[in-house]
C-alpha cells in the first residue's frame, strides 16, 4: 500500500465516525495529554516517596539492631518495663479514660476496680470494669481512642445487648485491664 492510499483510507475512517467518533478521539487525546503531564510527575514523585521510606526503615531498623545489641539483656528487660506506666499514675489514667467516654457522650456508670498485685515480674494488673450505655458507634471509638491513648491497657472482655433490635442505643459492660509497674 502506498503512502497516499494510506493518507486516503485514513481520511475516509475519520469522515465515517462522525462527532462522536471526534468526541472520542479527543476525549483520548486529553486523556493522553494529562497522563503525561500530570500522572507521570505524580508517579515519579511517588517513586521518591517510597524511595525514601525504605531508607528512613533500613535506618530505623539498623538503629533497633544496634541499641538492642548494644544492652544485656537485664538493661533490654528494665527499659521495657520502663514504658508501663507507674502506679501513682493510675488516678490520672482513670481520669483520662472517663473523658474519652465523655467526649463520645457515653453515660458511665460507677465502675468497679481490681488491682491484682504481680506474682511474677514486676506488672501488676488494674481491672477496670465499665457499665456503659450509648450507641454502637460510640462505644466502639470510645474503645479504640482508650486502646490508642494508653498502650498498657488491654480490653478484655465486651458485652453489648439492646432490647430491641431497632434501638440505636445499647447498654454494654467493659472490661479493661491496666498493666502498671508495681508500686515500691
């Protein structure tokens, strides 16, 4: 085929789709145009993104391997009982804990507390055990900001019930338990 039979049988395609066939045809030209203008430069400066995390996570991780290395192990066990809070900071926990329940708008009831004192290590444990009534939404981030907030607490145990099945409001009993370092 020759180049002018080419040019021919091309003209008479684009005559055949009419203005939709253009619309079309323009529609993947701008289409092209902006994957290349802008998805392109995104793509590449998600490849830097990602370039640069793995560095930052290759650093962090030789860091956790050289501190690690770097204490005996008695030095390892004290800095990890060193991140559970003390005691003394239990009324300030509570504290904290009935104003994430208020900002969720949740009625708390009186709650009861058990301290179990450690039989071996150096954590004792902080029953916490919340009546609580309030939506199922509410409950739930008030459970998850709690567990966020304090990460020596532990949920563990939940139960929900509602007296009817289209009540937006559900009376539920919570149990946290608080791990603390044991007060000398």
């Amino acid at each position: 085929m020759t180049l002018r039979r080419s040019w021919l049988l091309l003209a008479y395609l684009l005559r055949r789709i009419g203005p939709p066939g253009w619309a079309g045809l323009a529609g993947i030209v701008v289409a092209a145009a902006l994957l290349l203008l802008v998805g392109q430069p995104q793509w590449l400066h998600l490849q830097r993104l990602n370039a640069e995390l793995a560095a930052a996570a290759g650093t962090l991780d030789q860091r956790r391997t050289t501190e690690a290395t770097t204490l005996t192990l008695p030095q390892q066990l004290a800095a990890f009982y060193a991140t559970f809070p003390k005691a003394g900071v239990v009324p300030e926990i509570l504290g904290r804990l009935n104003g994430q329940a208020t900002e969720q708008k949740l009625a708390l009831e009186t709650g009861e507390y058990a301290l179990t004192p450690a039989t071996a290590g150096t954590l004792d444990q902080l029953r916490i055990t919340l009546p609580v009534r309030g939506s199922y939404p509410q409950i739930r981030k008030f459970i998850a900001s709690a567990l966020a907030a304090q990460p020596a607490l532990a949920l563990q145990n939940l139960q929900l019930r509602r007296d009817k099945i289209g009540d937006d409001r559900v009376e539920g009993r919570l149990v946290f338990v608080l791990f603390v370092e044991h007060a000398s």
